[in-house]
C-alpha cells in the first residue's frame, strides 16, 4: 500500500513538472527585434492602417499615402484646401475606401477611393475648439470619429453608410465631461473597436474609459487610475485583446521620464483597472498594441522610451529598442509589426 502511494506521488510530481515545462515552451518571449527600414522622409506619421500587402499612413502637411510591401514601392499623394495647413493624425478603412481626418480647425473628413484614388470631402466642422483625435470602422458601412469636447461633450461623430454622411452623437447622448478632461491624437488608438464593443479613452485634467456596448448608441464612463490633473497627462493609448482584457498606457508629456502611473490593465472590460509596473519599464507611452495571438499577455509600446515589449500582461517590460522616433504601431502576425513616426515607416520582426 505504501509503495503504491510512493509511486503515486512521485507520478504526479512528474505530470506536474511537465506540464509546467510544456506551459513555459509554449509561450514564446521575444527577446529582440529587428528593424527594416521601408522608407525615410521629412514627415510625422500617427496614423496607419494596414491593407492586405499595403500600409496606408496619413501625415502632416496635407500628406496620405500607402507602401506596398510587395513591390517595396511607397504611393504618396497630397490634399491641399486653400492655405491651410493640414495635419492628418486619424485614418480609418472599409473595403473600398480609405479616409483621413485632419486634426484641428476647420475639421476635414476625406474618403480617397482604393480602386481610382478619387479624393471627396465627406465632412466639415467648423469651431474654434474642434480637434480631432482618432477614426474607427465597426464594419463596412457603420463608422466612428472623436474629438476634443466643444460643449460638455466628447465630439463624437458616426456615419452609417460608409462613409458617405457624418453626423454628430448629441451632447444629451453622451456622458459629461469633466472640466480640463479632453484626448491626445498620439497614435489614432484613442478609440478601440472590438465587435460591437467601443472603448474611447480620455486624458487631460482628468483621465477616464468612456464605453458602448452598442457602437455608439449608449454609452457609461468608468475611472482609471492613470495619473492626471494637468493638460499633459492622462491616457495616450489604449488597445484591447478581447471584450474583457486591455491597456492603457500614456503618463506625462511633460516629464517623458515619468515611469509610474503610466500603464494600467483591465480583466473586466474596462469597468475597474488596476496600474501595473509602477516606477518600472517605460516612460511617456504614444502607442501600445497586444501581440496577437498571446492570449493577451504581450504587449508592445512604441514612444519617447524606445520599443518596450511585455509577456505578462505588462507587470514586467524588457526594452528591445532604444529607438524613440516611432508614434505609432500595428501588427500584421505574431511576429510581425508596421510602425511609423519621425521621418520614417519600418518593420519590425520579433524573435
């Protein structure tokens, strides 16, 4: 009897050990990452999208275009409208069109056909406080855009036949913002899309989730723990993996060194978070992203810090790169990301 309990214990000892090694082979840490640069040129870039073998970008100066990774070839194209200086940081797509949103007064929305490149302004606002921050599509034909709040309100705009009409969600429809509190267009991830779910973050003097269960027709607020109270601080960009886990990150702009309540994670679709990482990893944060396919335990920021990289749902951060010029990034695999900023659009392999 003795013998047969001995021989049981050591057999569950060595499922055990098994299984933990099997669960620790089976999640891939990137240790590095290498960078190909696709093209340089005097230009900001907050903003892409990627479009099969293309990667679409909008950028100051009234400049959009896309680099197809095929023929290594970059397309660029520019709007000008009268003697305005645009700056596009929101780009959004559909199947057959792409748009691009410039930042600040007057507000222009443009839809740039993908089959003959046919450019139509969809959308003006005109207000001395308008100020655009991010673009999303739920599907082909429902869309979203938000900006800085005009009244009481974050400035949300929806169309619903793709593209082609604008029109702005009431003030009486939205929650109340709070004096101080507006957004950031560091990366066009102030808005994030999961099916039907939509998470608009906040930043400023106050710093707050804003949610919709039903693409834009109800919308709740929840609190968050990242630091504000001053015009520079708050959430600079936000990403979730699924319904239920997502980040936050941003910090200070004005002190891009500022590593503590910086980054936050939430397991319950928004409603409460919980900061992690505090006085460890990166600092000032414009853009993070979850790995694809981790089960939303990898994540990557790119900023001010460099390429920040974690496998635990951000408790811990390993710099891969020292490299501070990138705004923003998006993947295309597991091991693959686009990422764009000061004067340049690379890829990133992760190995």
């Amino acid at each position: 009897m003795k013998n047969s309990i001995l021989f049981l214990l050591v057999l569950i000892f060595f499922l055990s050990c098994n299984i933990k090694q099997a669960n620790t082979l089976s999640q891939e840490h990137f240790k590095s990452v290498k960078i190909d640069t696709l093209f340089q040129d005097k230009i900001s870039i907050r903003a892409i999208q990627i479009d099969k073998n293309k990667i679409w970008y909008a950028a100051d100066k009234g400049r959009y275009g896309f680099f197809d990774l095929n023929t290594k070839q970059k397309k660029e194209n520019l709007i000008t409208k009268d003697s305005l200086k645009l700056e596009f940081r929101s780009i959004a797509q559909t199947a057959k069109h792409v748009f691009v949103l410039s930042v600040s007064n007057p507000a222009l929305l443009y839809q740039i056909s993908k089959h003959d490149a046919t450019v139509k302004l969809v959308y003006q606002e005109n207000h001395e406080k308008v100020f655009f921050d991010s673009m999303q599509f739920w599907d082909n034909n429902q869309g979203i855009a938000m900006g800085d709040p005009i009244n009481n309100c974050l400035n949300i705009i929806i169309t619903k036949d793709g593209g082609k009409s604008w029109s702005k969600i009431p003030c009486d429809k939205l929650p109340k913002v709070e004096e101080g509190e507006a957004a950031f267009a560091a990366s066009n991830t102030n808005i994030v899309i999961k099916g039907n779910d939509t998470w608009i973050v906040s930043g400023g003097k106050k710093s707050r989730v804003f949610y919709s269960p039903d693409r834009g027709a109800k919308w709740m607020v929840y609190e968050t723990p990242i630091v504000q109270g001053k015009a520079m601080t708050g959430i600079f960009t936000a990403d979730f993996y699924d319904s239920n886990i997502g980040f936050v990150a941003g910090g200070n702009y004005d002190d891009l060194k500022q590593d503590f309540s910086n980054k936050a994670l939430t397991i319950n679709g928004g409603k409460s978070w919980n900061l992690v990482a505090e006085k460890e990893g990166f600092g000032y944060a414009s853009c993070v992203q979850f790995v694809p396919n981790t089960k939303g335990k990898s994540l990557v920021t790119v900023g001010t810090s460099g390429v920040y990289y974690s496998s635990n749902s951000g408790t811990s951060w390993s710099q891969l790169s020292t490299d501070k010029s990138f705004n923003t990034i998006r993947f295309i695999n597991k091991n693959t990301a686009i990422a764009a900023g000061q004067n340049k659009m690379v890829r990133m392999r992760f190995e």
